[in-house]
C-alpha cells in the first residue's frame, strides 16, 4: 500500500569509501568503526548515520538546475549551514581540502547564500544559508 511507503535515506555509490567519509567528515557527518563494513581490500559500507533532523526531497527541472548553477549534475546532496558567512567558510575548507568548486558562494535568486562543491566521485554537494527575502531577486525565465 502507498501510505506504507517513506523515504529512508538515500545510498551514494562510492569509487573509494574511505575518501568519501573523509569527506563527509568535513561537513561534520561521522560514523563509528562499527558502522563500517571492511574486507582485506578496504571499506565496502557504511551504515545508520542520520544526517541532520530533517531532510527534504525535491525535484528540479534540468533547466532550473540549469538557471541555479547545478550543470550536469542529475543530483545535488544538500546541507544546510547556519548563516551566510557559514556558506564561505565550509566552502573554502572543502576547496582547501582538493574538492572542486562547481559553484563559488554567491547569493542566489531564492534569498539564500549558495554554494556547490563535487565530492570525491564528482555528486555535486550543495551549500545552503537559510534564506533572507532582502537578499533574493526574480527568479530565472525559464
């Protein structure tokens, strides 16, 4: 039935697990040893860590993906930060860190400081500020 459907998380295919928890480290995502699944040839899984509170599903048209600086990316990780200057300086430590920059901290036309950076099997990894309507402009035509 559908009522007894829900959205659970979601599973990132990963070309090396260990770089990607290092990654995710960064923006303050952890697990312990015991969540991590390992063989002789290195970690394969990595289970039951909540990211956040809540977390929200949203669908884009490839045009607004487009309008909003996601590119290609057919999918975009959010997290949120708490303030404008959060945007900037989680930002620049991913770059620090050698993860590319899709999209550098810039103010967006929904009112939210914004940022996209890859992480390391290319996801494009948003960073979000909670909105302030002063700082937002029309949105694109699409």
């Amino acid at each position: 039935m559908a009522d007894d459907v829900r959205f659970t998380g979601l599973n990132l295919i990963c070309a090396d697990v260990d770089a990607t928890i290092a990654f995710y480290a960064l923006l303050g995502v952890t697990w312990g040893e015991d969540l991590i699944w390992r063989t002789a040839t290195g970690a394969h899984h990595v289970s039951g860590v909540e990211v956040g509170s809540s977390a929200e599903l949203e669908l884009d048209s490839a045009a607004l993906g487009e309008a909003y600086g996601a590119g290609d990316a057919t999918t975009l990780l959010g997290f949120g930060v708490p303030s404008r200057e959060a945007v900037d300086e989680v930002h620049q430590r991913l770059v620090d860190a050698g993860h590319p920059s899709r999209i550098a901290p810039h103010d967006a036309f929904w009112g939210a400081r914004f940022a996209i950076v890859d992480d390391p099997d290319g996801r494009a990894v948003g960073l979000l500020s909670p909105r302030d309507p002063d700082r937002g402009g029309p949105p694109p035509d699409l």
